[in-house]
C-alpha cells in the first residue's frame, strides 16, 4: 500500500459475511477497511486469523468514502453512531498503521 496517497483518497472496502447456516466468521454484520479491495482482504484474514479461502465468503465492495459505502446499512444515522454499533467494525488507515498489519 502506497503511503504516497493522500489518506482522503484512500478507498474503503466493505464486507458483509454471506456465510449460511445461521455461523458467521467475524463478531460484526458489517466490516469496513480503509484500504484497496486486495489489501483489505489481507488485513481482514490476519485481523480475524481467518483461512484464505474465507474470503470468498464475504459479499466485498469497494467505494471512496465510509459515508458511500455505508449508506444503506446506515440509514439516517450518522457515521459516528453507525461506527459505534456493536455490529459494526471500522478500521481507517491510522488503525491499520497503529495494528501493523501491513506488509507483512
């Protein structure tokens, strides 16, 4: 990931666990990392120790902002109370720094 774009610019990626069976992989409905679709993917296996092959379980969708990509889960909450729902993940580019999950 290239720390030469600005961290507006960033692209977020949702995911929404599409698996059946009533189980789910993650503790949260809805997962969003501020980070290219590829990249995000990475933090998401090793943030939540899940096998590779997982992530074809996930509905993944790239957008530009938080507020996009979230729009319809959110409704007319704001992006704060929709952050702090206990359903919902958020991890921004500072938080990726912060958890050194990059590159590795």
């Amino acid at each position: 990931m290239s720390d030469l774009i600005p961290l507006s610019q960033r692209a977020w990626t949702r995911f929404r666990d599409m698996y059946s069976h009533g189980e789910t992989r993650t503790p949260y409905d809805y997962i969003y990392i501020q980070s290219p679709r590829v990249d995000a993917c990475r933090i998401l296996l090793k943030i939540f120790k899940l096998e590779p092959k997982i992530k074809f379980h996930f509905f993944i969708k790239e957008g530009k902002t938080l507020a996009q990509l979230s729009a319809l889960e959110r409704g007319a909450q704001t992006i704060n109370a929709f952050r702090n729902r206990v359903d919902v993940y958020v991890l921004d580019y500072k938080g990726i720094v912060a958890l050194e999950v990059l590159d590795s």
